[in-house]
C-alpha cells in the first residue's frame, strides 16, 4: 500500500518536472497530469505523480493530522509497522 500525500511545489523545473516540499524534504515530483501547476500550490502525490490539487487549507488539515499521529507514536517504542520493531 501506498500512502498519497500533500506537498507544496517550490519550483517548476519544466517539461512536466516540479521541485516539491514534503516535510522539509524537497524532491522532484512529476506533475504532468494536473493542469496549470503554481508555486505555493498543494498537490496530492502518490508515487512520485501528482494526480490532484487540494485547497490549502485542506491541505494543512491533513500535514498537521500526520504529525499528530508521528508525534503520538515518537518515543512510544512502537513502531508504526511491525516489522520494524
């Protein structure tokens, strides 16, 4: 399974390419299949393909849910996939 999350794009590079953030992580994220990408816009990315734009307001709802549940399990000696533990 594959978790798609939101990102923000920090700057287009062209040919369908953007340089996006993802938890202070800045990759490249292709966004070939959303139309009149923007800087500062949020996209929804599941494996490395843009497939939507979120409102950023939807956007930052669900980036502060992921860091509750990270903050939750920080420190609780559980891992968040049982093979890891």
């Amino acid at each position: 399974m594959c978790l798609a999350i939101p990102v923000r794009v920090m700057t287009l590079l062209g040919a369908g390419w953007a340089e996006a953030d993802i938890g202070g992580v800045v990759t490249r994220v292709c966004i070939a299949l959303v139309d009149a990408v923007a800087v500062g816009d949020y996209l929804i990315v599941h494996a490395g393909f843009a497939i939507t734009r979120l409102n950023v307001v939807e956007a930052e709802l669900t980036l502060a849910l992921f860091a509750e549940i990270s903050a939750h399990y920080q420190g609780a000696g559980v891992a968040l996939h049982p093979r890891l533990s």
